[in-house]
C-alpha cells in the first residue's frame, strides 16, 4: 500500500479563486461595473468645455485641439491614475458658479452621450458630465465630479497627476 502525502496545491489554488472571485464580486456589485479593473478609458466626449477665468472654450470633435484634449481625458482618468475617492465633497451652486465665472479657476466640462464609465474599484457610477476643476475650490484635492441627467452627485474621484490635461489645455486655449 502507496503511503498519500497530503497536498496543499489545489485546496490553496482553490482559495486563491474564491478569494479572487469574491474581490471580483463585490466590487462588480458596488460599482455596478463587471469590468472595474480594466485600467483603461477609451471614450470619446460629445463635448470638452473649459472655463478660465470667466471665459468659455468649447471643443467638439473635429474641431482643432479637441483630440489632444480627448486623449489627455482618457489619459488621466485611466485606472492607473485614479489614486482615491473622497466621498465627503460635493460641489454647491456657489462653487459651480465660481468655476464658470471665477476670476482664477481653470474647469475643465466634458459631456459624453452616451454615459461612461470610468473603471475603477472606488464607486464611481456611470456619468454623462465629468467636472475637473483644475484651479478654484477643491482643486487641490485633484477631484473628478461626476454627473447624471443633470444631477451632480456627491464624492469624487482622486486624481494622482493632471500634467497630461494641462498640457493640452494650454496647447488648445488661445
């Protein structure tokens, strides 16, 4: 009779499945996103707004500088750039006017249609208006505002680097 040495390979292989899989399930629930690993973002805006300093610049596809500012969108809201979530902040009619008309905020708008949504394992639900405030209240945070049918909801993504969006903002701005 062969003597059996216990084997710890498949019970191990078979936790490392169910613990994947559970990591897997809960964020695909929370997120309501089945693929919220996936680190890329590859969408197109329907439209790229910028207000500076109470001015407005509106880009569209096909019109120049829009594609550098598409990509630079992909670009930092990819899931290797998202650093955080603060889930404490939110924007008052006060501040969105603030980064309209500010004398010293730079914002930047970017309508998509239809909704995106950006991967990522923080809850960050499907937008049809992402708000990028890059100078004026919040920007110190790094913080991406997403929208839904005209509601702004509460929280925001962290960003870990813009330098991508504000080089092509100054190559697009007059």
């Amino acid at each position: 009779m062969e003597e059996r040495t216990p084997r710890l390979r498949e019970p191990l292989i078979v936790l490392a499945a169910l613990a994947l899989g559970l990591i897997w399930g809960v964020n695909a629930l929370t997120n309501r996103d089945p693929i919220w690993f996936w680190p890329w973002l590859n969408a197109q805006a329907a439209e790229i707004r910028i207000t500076a300093a109470g001015r407005e610049y509106v880009f569209t596809p096909g019109t120049p500088g829009y594609d550098q500012l598409n990509q630079a969108l992909n670009q930092v809201l990819s899931g290797f750039n998202i650093e955080g979530y603060e889930p404490r902040i939110g924007l008052s009619e006060a501040t969105l006017s603030e980064y309209r008309q500010g004398p010293r905020t730079l914002t930047v708008w970017a309508r998509y249609d239809p909704p995106i949504q950006i991967h990522t394992a923080y809850f960050f639900p499907r937008a049809d208006l992402l708000i990028i405030p890059l100078r004026g209240p919040h920007a110190e945070l790094r913080p991406v505002f997403g929208a839904l049918h005209g509601v702004i909801r509460l929280g925001a993504l962290r960003l870990r680097d813009r330098q991508a969006l504000e080089k092509a903002i100054q190559e697009a701005l007059p």
